[in-house]
C-alpha cells in the first residue's frame, strides 16, 4: 500500500489536521480491559435498575417513563462511548457529527410523528 | 454576415414585433380573461372561502414583490455584465464579499416572511374554530368508492352526491371515508379535508349566497376517481327545511341493504333518502357501529371510547 | 423476420404466464419498442464483436468516471421515458371528454411519470454528475469505495429495469408516484403493478443509500492536503449536504415501502384498513423521506449554478460562506418540514402552523443563495454559453416557483390550492426549474471533461430555448388551471368547467419541450461525430481542480494528488503562471495501486432483480433463488482481498508524455 | 501538479492496526455511516411502534404476550455479547489472536442463544393465533423485533465468515478491521435492543 511517500507524509495525518473539541481523535490503549468491565457492570445495573423500576412500580406511570428513558439513554451513552470507542479514528473523529445529527434527528422523527399522529385538532 | 439596408432591419425588426405581438396575444388571452366565472377560487360564496383567498392573495402579491425585484436585479445585471467588447462597467474578480449586503438580503426576506407567517398564524386558528355562538347544521359526510354519501343527523335523512345546505348558516361537515383516502372540496365554500376511515375529521364550510356549486374529491382514490363529483346547493332557510321536509315525506328509507349497494366499486347519480338506518353509520354523534364494509373492527375504534 | 418470431414467442409467453393481463394498444407499442430496441442492441454488439469489451469495460468497472457516464446514460433514457409517459398525459387532457389512452393507462403513466422523473431520472443524474466529478473537484483518486459505487449503480440500474418492465409484464403501478395507502393496499389495486414500485423502489433505495455513505465518506475522508472545507468547491458542498441527506431521509421512506409490501405480500396490518391499521401513518413516513428527497434532487443544482456562474461570469463566487451556512441551514431545515405536504390531513392547527412557519424559514437560505447568485455576476463578464443559460433561466424560475412554494407554506391557502393543478404547476416549476434546468446545465459544463468534446452550442441553445418557453407556456395554465378548480391525476374532464383552453396550451407547451429533448438529443449525437476534440481539458476556462486535469481524465485521474492552497486552486494556478507542465517531474510519478474492476456488483444487481421479481409475482422460489444470489456474491466479496490492481509509474509516464503533461 | 507546501510533520501517535492502512480506516468511517442510517431505520420503525401501540383492537394487550423472564434473558445475553466483542477488540488490539478467537466464539454463542429464545418466542405467540395480522399494534412490534433480531442473525453469520478470514490469514490491517467493523455493528445492536427493551417492553408493563 505505501506506494506514495509524499502521499504518506502530508495525507496520513489528515491534511495537518487534527482535530478539535469534541472529535479530536482518542485512542484506547489500555494494559489492562478496565473499561471493558466497568462498561459490562455499569450497562447490566443501568438495564436492571429499569427492569426493577418498572417490576416493582416504584413510580407512578409518567415519571418511571421519563425514569428508564433516561436510563435507557445513560446505557446508549456507555456503549458508544465505552465499547464503540466514539473517537478512534485517524484524524479528526467526523463520524462523531453525522451520529449526533442522527440521534437527533431520530428523537424529533419519533417525537413529531406521534404528536403529528395524535391529530389533536381543537376547537371542536 | 452581410450589413443590411437600413430600411430592410427596420422592417425585420416591425416584422419581429408584430410575430412576437401576435404569439403573445394568442397566448395571453386565456389569462387576460382570467376573471371569468370559471375561475371558481377567485369567486367565493363564503367567509371560508373568502378568508382563504383574501390571504392567498395577500401572500401571492408579497411574494411577488419580491420576485420583481429579484428579476429585475438579474435584468439588470445581464445588462451591464455581458462579456463583450468595451464593456465600460468594471470586472472585479475578486470582489466575493460585502457585510451589509449580505445581511440585508438576510433580514429583508425574513421580515417579508414574518409579514406573511402573522396572518397565516391567525387565519389557521380562526378557521379551526367554528363562529362563536353560531348554531351549526351537522352533516356527516362519508366517501365512497366513488361517490359520495352525505347523512343530516339532525334532519335524519341521507343523501348522495347531492346536499342542500342553507344560507348564512356555519355547517359542521364531519368527514369520514369507508374507501381509500379522499379529500372533500367545494372551491366555492372554503379548502379541502381529507376523509379517512377510521377517524372523523371536522370541516366547517358556510355560503353567503344562494346558488349551485360544485365539489370533488381532491384526492386520487382510484379508476372513477373523476366522477367522484357532488354539488352543494346553498338556499334560504325557508326553501331548506321545505326541502328537507319533502324528502322525508316522498323519498325511499335508506336501508342497509341500500347502503352495501352503496359500498360497490362503481359510480352512482344522486340519491335522496328519507331515512338512515343510524345505528350502521360512522358519525361522531352515534359513533361507530357499522358492521358491513370495510373495516368491520370499527366497533372497537378508540373514537368511540 | 426473426424479430416477428421473437415477438410472437413473447405474446404467448406473456399471455400463458400472465392471463389476466389485457394487453392495451400502448402497452404493445412499448413491447414493440422494448423487444426492438433490444434485439438492435444485441445485434449491433454481436457484429462488431463487442460484448468482451461491454462486460470488461463498463459492466464490470468501478471507475467512479465511467460510472457516472453509465449513470448519465441510463437518467437520459429515463428522461425519454418520463417525457413520453408526459407527453401521453397532456394528450389525454388536451380536450375535455377524448381519451386516447383510458381511465387504467392514464392511471399507471402518470405513476410511472412521476417515480421515473424522480427516483430514475432526477437521483441517477445527480449521481451520473456526482461521480463524474466530484472526486476531481477534491483531488482524489477514487470514490471511498469503488466497488460499493458500482453496486449502487446497479441496484439503480435494476431497480429501473424491474420498474421499466411493468408497463409489458403484469400491469404498472397505477396509485401514483407517492402510493399513498391504503389505496395501495391489496384490497383496493389487487394487481402486481404496487409490487413493482415498492420493490423497484426498495432496489434502487438501498443503492441511493449506499451512494450518499460513498460520497459523505469521499468528501470527508478523501480530500487533498490542504483542501480544507472551507476551499472546497460548492458543488462538493452540496454533495456532502446531500449525501448526508439522503443517509437520514432515505430510511423511512425504507420502511414505509417495506411495510406496504409486507402488508401487501404478507398480510401484515400496518395500513390497511382493517385490524387497527393506520393509513396516515404511511403518509407521514413517507413525506419524511419526501420532503428532504426535495433537497437532495434541488441541492446539488443549487451546486452546479454555483459552479457554473463563477466560471461564466470570470469571478470568484460571491458570499462563499453565506453559501455554505446556507446548504447547511437547508440540509438541516429540511427535516423539520415534512406535513405541509398533508396540512389537509387535519393534524389540527398547532401542527399545521408549526410546520407552515418552519417552511417558510426555509425559504430564507434560499433566498440568501439567489441574490448571492446574481452578485456573483455582478462585476464579473458573463458569457451566455449553454450552461449559463440554464443558470440565468434557473433563478427567475426559481424564485417562482419558491414564491408559489410559500404560498402553500400559507395554511388556508394550502387547503384551497393543495393537490390541485396549482401544486402541480409549483412542485414541476421548482423540479424542472431547478432541478433538470441544473443538471442539463452540469451536464453541458461537465461533458467536454466526461467525454473529451463539448456539445454543440447553437445546437444546445436551441434546445435551451425550446425548453424554457416550453417550460413556460406548459406550466402557466396550469397555475391558472389551480384556481379554475381542477385537480390533479384527473383522466378527463367535461366541458362545463371550462378548463378546455388552458389545457390546450399547456399540451402545446410540453410538445415544446418535447421537442426541445429531441434536438437535445441530436445536439448529443452531432457532437458525438462531429466536434472537434478537446485538447486542453480547460474549454470554460475553468477554476476548480478538475479542469487542471486532461479531458477525457486518465484511469488514476492525478499522477500525482496535488496540494491545494487557496479556495478556486484551478484558477489562482492560471493567475500564477503555474502551469501544469511545470509542476509535474518524472520522478514525482510512483507506481499505483487502483481499485480492480469486478462482476460482484453486476451480479449482485442481478440478484437483487430476481429476487424482486419474484417477489412481485410471489413466486417463492425465484426470489430464494436471488436471494442466494445476493448472499453468495457477498459472501464473496467477503472473502476477495485481491481487490486492487497496481499500475507501473512507467505506464503513468507513458499516459502523462503523452497528453503532454510532463516537463522534460 | 502540485505545488509546494511545508509538510508539517506531525509526530505520529501509535495507531492500533486496523487504522494503519489509511484506506482500511476509512471503511471504518463508512462504516459509521451506514450503522447512522440504520440507526434512522430503527428510528422510524420505532416511530411506527410508537404510533401502532395503542392500536390493540381485537388482539391482546402488550402486557398478555410479553414475557418478561425471557425478555430480561435476551437482555441479559446480548449486554454480555457486547463485553464479549469488547474483549475480543481488546484482544485483538494486543495481538492475542487466539484469546480474540475465543471471545469472538463465546460472542457468537451468545448471540445464537438470544436469536433461539428470540425464535421461540415468536413461535409461542403464532401458535396461539398472534401475529401480526391481528391488530396494527402486533404489526408495529413483530417487525421492529424481528427486524432486529434478523440484523442479529446477520451479524452472527457475517461474524462466521469473519472467523474463517481470521483463522486463515491471522491479524491484518484488513482482517482486524473487518472485525472492528463488526463490533461496532454488534454494540449499535445492543444500543438498539436496550431502547427495544425500555419502549416495547418495559413501556408495555407500565400502561
């Protein structure tokens, strides 16, 4: 593949650009799978937590749905940022924007779409 | 080319003209008769109507204020930046960037927008609402395929392809469809609304002057879709309760079997009845309790509970 | 004589297989066309011995530069199509109460009308333009991926081709491009016509899709050193907005088709009528996809303008980055817009008002690119070549057509003028007038670097003329028509409404267009013979990196990735005296290694055709049997690592003396 | 053609194998890509579900077909596949061919004992008369269940066929980014059955 020195110099490291903010790029490298493990416990107390919130009726119906959908986004949050490994990549990590626009616009797709659907017309 | 004579391009040039006079005379006559009677939204019979076009309008000039100016700008620079020799007008290559005008060209569409978003913002909630203290005549109006099936709860007849409403009055059209989706439209009355099965859908139409108008379905549903055509005859109140009385005197009972007939994939003229069986009809003031057609779980329908 | 017996072997096929099938005048003509068209394909490449070199040229390449002369050639065919199925509805409706074609056949061309015109026309020729250059514009040497390019192209390809055959094979879909359910459903269009457009459209979607992670991925990954974003050409802009686009809108439009045809094909009840089904939903879903799909097919000719009106008017682009805030404010606009396509539906006011007032935002950055457009010739010499025509016809149109599409943002006007010939008039004002007038002006721009000669300018100015009066005469009445009351897919209509008039002239109208495709496609084939060859690469005098490079580009486009320093390199290199010849060595030439080409994609096209076809006609087996073939073919791609060819620095310099790009 | 320019030398970070090669790590942010438009696909289906849940009409309630031992096993299963393929990316990134190997199996059991229960559960519910002809509600939840479980059964025989690239040619750039690529897919799965979880079931316990 090394075909290219001046290709390799200047295109290698991204055009001499390295990133910023929240996409600079990161590494794992780790001697020990710390954050594999913390990732495995915090996901199965998030999912048990829920489960148990919503077996034992802790709250009343709103709350424990806005409960385990915080919960629910907390486990998204440690699998992508735990064992998805968000901002490895060589140079800036772009797929972080293109994956936060997506979230977003999933929630507001899902969030429309029901109140579109409920045709609360009014005035009736 | 050859130069010509002077007398030869004065003539090319009248020649020109009056081909180009003729071309656009031949296409501008339809328009130039733009107001004639056919001209069913420009001509409305109601408040709803007239609200509608009054705003259409309204927005229809804004815009084009505004396309004027962007066709004019474009003339104009045509004009003076043309690439021919001796141009005296300046080339500037590099000039790619100027502040103030590229905000103005940012804050002037915005505020021409907001100057068509306030009225829209009004106009929506006021037409969602019926008049105050106005006392509606009820129709529940179902498409077929592909006819149209109207039901007076009040009145209790039924008619198809056909209603009479009366002047002066608001009527509460509840829209429903036991077929594909439709849209009920009477351009002379006020917009569109689609009918749907499995939910009632309030439209609220009022005529202020007597006459016979025209409405379709809006909405592709199908091989007759064309001949999905009903007419709204708007009359006095008087000559209305005469009309209704007579129906319910000299018309045929509406039985279910009549109604099946009805639910055929085919086309139907008008038809009166003096009668409906209530209990069969979708309509929000008995709820659902049809047990022919074509979604025979109504009964459970969540508009009902 | 032969070309009788196959066609009569065909009609007893088609009548053994497909009884039901009543075959119509038309639909015979398009058999006639399609068998005769392709016997004299086959024959012609049977005669001149050239079948190797179509399946090692193009069938199997994944030069992102012949796939987008394949993606170009296939959106012109599809261009025909759509015209012919255009021009059969304004003969229909020419006069009140004539029918040449009847209730069925109008019912299915208008359909086919409409999902070719977008799906196979407008998407394949935005793609055909993407490929061609955009990997130029960013000095790169390839697509991310060639050969997931080449399987977008024929799942496209096939998708068409399933969609094509409907009209002769079992009956078109009939329930127009947006198939709304549940007239969809079985209950109400039995037939297999619904099967092929959601199959069809499921094909080719997944190819769309994989083709905006391609260029979403080139553009963000691929660029040269120093071409930051902020130097990157606006067409590269808009392809990156674009691409991004279609990998957000083009899932719900996914699923809703998957959902019909599982409903459809597996009893399923989604939105049928019965069993809770939900029909509304269907249409929310689908104008999900909808309205961005508006964007994906306008935005890349938002990027062409930009390109051509700096090169013709000699002057850098004015406002770049009011430009770029713009594309992006729209990409993002555009997913929060969605229900002014169903204000009618009655959603209630709150939703309604919400969605009149994001529409209209919309319209700001648009307005913000137009004036940005025209400041752009201000101060500049402009040269009225093809391209520029369709530019300078672009913007008043638009604007038009952008002042109509406010109005329908206007809620009480929507419900008067929604689905009536006004809509109509709107969406084909904003499609032709900003849409097709962009790519036919991208395509006049960009076709000396495509195929190495220009188009015939008197010719393509004729064609330009035709089309723009054509445009106007057609489209006029039909605003009018809207407030006369008329709606649309109307078969025919009775004299009393007193629509004869317009209708006459709009019919006249699309035969000027009409005829304006046809010199178009003379201009094509004149030019193919007829003009002189392009030595330079640089006809326009161009500012961007693709015209550094010669015409038609070599495999490997550049010898050697150039360094980018300045927005408009192209053209700051003429300014400076750097030429090219100066600035490549023969030691700067290094072996390569470029993407080999491959049947993979072919033959996964053709498996998913198969499959959809079988699916269609649920013959089980059949779709098993591509079924298998998709998986097989991907599991070999899985298991091919030989995916790259290298080609010698010594066959690269030959290439570059050659063209005369060499110093020394 | 080029023109000269200062080639700032960045001192370059160590890179784990699957990035070195630039063209393989590009895949990887394609990759990304594609799990962001699946993720939009899972999206409107959830959007579907959404819509479709109180549309129960004749067909049972969520709380009559949901059985909430099983469910809470398939959870169960699939978070600890995801540690799993975490472990074998962090195999892999320390050169432990064999110990990937073996964490890749014990990931690919797992998620072969999720799509069993997954299987036997929808075929307790056909047996009874509950599919998804019933009621839009059954519709909404069998396809956006199934579609997930079917992107699991894909990722299990694509993972099968990784196992294969990796025991013949050993830790590549290609070969580990192939199953980098994969284990991206398989958390992106988990991160989708955790919201399938808290939206279908647990929302269906609730009301």
């Amino acid at each position: 593949m090394a075909k290219e020195p001046s290709e390799q110099i200047i295109w290698d490291e991204e055009r001499g650009e390295p990133g910023f903010g929240f996409i600079r790029p990161h590494f794992h490298q780790e001697i020990f799978p710390t954050s594999q493990i913390v990732g495995y416990v915090l996901s199965l107390a998030l999912t048990l937590t829920s489960f148990l919130l919503v077996i034992h009726r802790t709250f009343s119906a709103s709350p424990l749905l806005v409960a385990i959908l915080i919960l629910a986004v907390g486990q998204a949050g440690v699998q992508v940022g735990i064992f998805m490994h968000l901002r490895e990549s060589r140079g800036p990590a772009w797929q972080v924007i293109p994956l936060f626009l997506g979230f977003f616009i999933a929630g507001g797709m899902i969030a429309m779409s029901i109140w579109i659907m409920m045709f609360k017309w009014g005035g009736y | 080319m050859p130069k010509r004579g002077g007398f030869f391009l004065v003539f090319t040039r009248l020649q020109t003209r009056l081909w180009m006079l003729v071309a656009a005379g031949t296409i501008l006559m339809p328009f130039i008769s733009g107001c004639g009677s056919h001209y069913v939204l420009l001509h409305p019979a109601g408040p709803v109507a007239r609200r509608e076009l009054d705003l259409t309008v309204y927005a229809a000039v804004t815009m084009a204020v505004i396309v004027a100016f962007v066709i004019a700008l474009l003339i104009l620079t045509l004009i003076r930046y043309r690439d021919r020799p001796n141009n005296p007008h300046a080339y500037t290559p590099e000039w790619h960037d100027h502040r103030l005008m590229e905000s103005l060209w940012l804050i002037i569409p915005a505020v021409v927008l907001a100057a068509v978003a306030i009225p829209t913002v009004k106009t929506t909630y006021a037409l969602a609402r019926l008049p105050k203290g106005s006392h509606p005549l009820v129709i529940d109006v179902t498409s077929l395929d592909w006819k149209w099936m109207f039901e007076y709860p009040d009145q209790h007849i039924a008619t198809v392809n056909y209603i009479e409403i009366p002047t002066r009055r608001p009527v509460l059209f509840e829209l429903t469809a036991n077929s594909p989706m439709d849209a009920f439209w009477v351009p002379e009355l006020g917009g569109m609304e689609y009918t749907m099965s499995g939910r009632v859908l309030p439209l609220w139409l009022e005529a202020d002057r007597q006459g016979l108008f025209w409405g379709r379905s809006a909405q592709f549903s199908g091989i007759d879709f064309e001949k999905m055509l009903f007419h709204v005859r708007a009359v006095s109140t008087p000559s209305f309760n005469t009309w209704t009385a007579s129906i319910r005197r000299s018309k045929p009972a509406m039985t279910l079997d009549t109604y099946h007939r009805l639910l055929r994939f085919n086309t139907v003229g008008v038809g009166e009845y003096s009668s409906y069986p209530r209990s069969a009809f979708p309509s929000i003031t008995h709820g659902f309790g049809l047990s022919g057609g074509m979604y025979p779980v109504l009964s459970n329908h969540p508009q009902k509970n | 004589m032969s070309f009788m017996a196959v066609y009569l072997f065909y009609l007893y096929m088609i009548h053994t297989l497909f009884p039901e099938n009543v075959r119509q005048p038309t639909e015979l003509g398009a058999d006639v066309m399609i068998i005769g068209t392709g016997i004299i394909i086959v024959s012609v490449l049977t005669r001149y011995k050239k079948w190797r070199w179509l399946w090692s040229e193009w069938l199997t390449t994944v030069d992102h530069k012949k796939i987008g002369v394949l993606y170009l050639i296939s959106a012109l065919a599809m261009l025909f199509r759509g015209g012919v199925d255009a021009l059969m509805l304004r003969t229909n409706l020419a006069l009140p109460n004539i029918q040449p074609i009847g209730a069925n056949e109008y019912n299915e061309v208008f359909t086919t009308h409409g999902t070719i015109m977008i799906f196979f026309m407008a998407m394949p020729f935005i793609f055909a333009l993407f490929n061609a250059v955009v990997p130029l514009m960013i000095g790169a040497r390839d697509v991310a991926f060639p050969r997931l390019n080449a399987i977008s192209y024929w799942l496209f390809a096939f998708g068409a081709l399933l969609l094509n055959i409907s009209f002769v094979l079992g009956g078109s879909p009939n329930a127009g491009w947006t198939a709304y359910a549940p007239f969809t459903e079985r209950a109400f269009t039995p037939g297999v016509g619904e099967n092929y457009y959601f199959m069809s459209l499921l094909i080719a979607g997944i190819g769309t899709t994989m083709t905006g992670i391609n260029f979403l991925v080139t553009i963000i990954r691929m660029r040269a050193p120093g071409m930051t974003f902020m130097r990157m050409p606006l067409f590269v802009w808009t392809t990156l907005t674009t691409s991004a686009l279609i990998i957000f809108a083009f899932p719900p439009l996914t699923v809703a088709l998957a959902l019909t045809l599982i409903d459809r094909l597996f009893q399923a009840s989604f939105f049928t009528l019965g069993h809770g089904g939900m029909p509304m939903m269907y249409v929310n879903l689908f104008w999900l996809f909808g309205h961005p799909e508006v964007y994906i097919v306008v935005m890349p000719a938002f990027g062409i303008f930009s390109e051509v009106v700096a090169t013709f008017s000699g002057k850098q682009l004015f406002g770049y980055t009011a430009m770029v805030l713009s594309v992006v404010a729209i990409m993002l606009f555009a997913y929060g817009t969605w229900v002014h396509h169903f204000f009618t539906m009655g959603a209630g006011p709150s939703v309604n008002v919400f969605f009149g007032l994001s529409t209209m935002l919309i319209a700001i950055p648009t307005g913000v690119k137009i004036f940005n457009w025209i400041f752009t010739m201000w101060g500049g010499r402009i040269r009225m070549t093809v391209a520029m025509l369709y530019q300078i016809a672009f913007i008043p149109t638009f604007a038009i057509g952008g002042a109509t599409g406010v109005m329908f943002a206007v809620v009480p006007a929507d419900y008067q003028l929604h689905n009536g010939y006004f809509l109509i008039a709107h969406f084909h004002n904003v499609l032709i007038g900003g849409t097709l007038f962009g790519l036919l002006s991208g395509m006049h721009y960009w076709w000396p670097k495509m195929f190495g000669f220009s188009l015939n300018e008197r010719l393509g100015k004729l064609a330009f003329w035709l089309f723009f009066i054509g445009f106007w005469i057609t489209f006029t009445p039909q605003y009018m028509l809207g407030f006369e009351g008329m709606t649309r897919r109307l078969y025919t209509y009775p004299l009393g409404y007193g629509w004869h008039m317009l209708n006459v002239i709009s019919t006249l109208g699309a035969f000027t267009m009409g005829a304006g495709f046809v010199v178009l496609v003379y201009d094509i084939v004149w030019s193919l013979f007829k003009m002189p060859r392009d030595a330079t690469g640089d006809p326009w005098n161009g500012r961007t990196l693709e015209w550094a490079l010669p015409s038609p580009v070599p495999e490997y486009n550049f010898a050697r990735i150039p360094v980018v320093t300045s927005r408009d390199m192209f053209w700051w290199m003429k300014r400076h005296h750097a030429t090219i010849a100066d600035q490549l060595k023969p030691n700067d030439i290094r072996e390569l290694d470029l993407p080999k080409n491959s049947p993979v994609p072919f033959i996964l096209g053709l498996g998913f055709f198969i499959f959809g076809f079988g699916m269609v006609f649920e013959w089980w087996l059949l779709a098993f049997l591509g079924l298998a073939i998709i998986i097989g073919s991907l599991i070999y791609t899985g298991f091919d690592y030989d995916e790259h060819k290298q080609v010698s620095a010594d066959e690269i310099l030959h290439i570059e003396q050659s063209l005369g790009r060499l110093q020394g | 053609m080029s023109l000269p320019v200062d080639p700032k030398v960045i001192p370059k970070p160590p890179v784990p194998l699957e990035f070195s090669v630039k063209a393989e790590s590009i895949k990887i942010t394609g990759f990304w890509m594609f799990l962001v438009s699946d993720m939009l696909i899972f999206a409107s289906l959830f959007s579907v579900f959404a819509v479709f849940r109180s549309r129960i009409m004749a067909g049972p309630t969520p709380n009559q077909i949901f059985h909430y031992g099983s469910t809470l096993l398939e959870t169960l299963l699939l978070l600890t596949s995801s540690f799993t393929v975490g472990m074998a990316i962090f195999a892999m990134r320390k050169s432990h061919a064999q110990a990937m190997m073996t964490w890749l199996v014990v990931t690919l059991v797992l998620g072969a004992g999720f799509v069993a229960t997954e299987i036997h559960e929808f075929i307790t519910d056909v047996q009874h008369g509950i599919t998804w002809h019933v009621s839009g509600f059954l519709s909404g939840f069998f396809v956006l269940v199934g579609t997930h479980g079917a992107h699991v059964s894909f990722g299990i025989a694509w993972a099968v066929t990784l196992l294969f690239q990796l025991s013949r040619r050993g830790l590549t750039p290609v070969t580990t980014r192939k199953l980098y690529t994969f284990s991206l897919y398989w958390h992106f799965l988990d991160i989708v059955w955790v919201f399938i979880f808290t939206f279908v079931y647990l929302f269906g316990k609730i009301t």
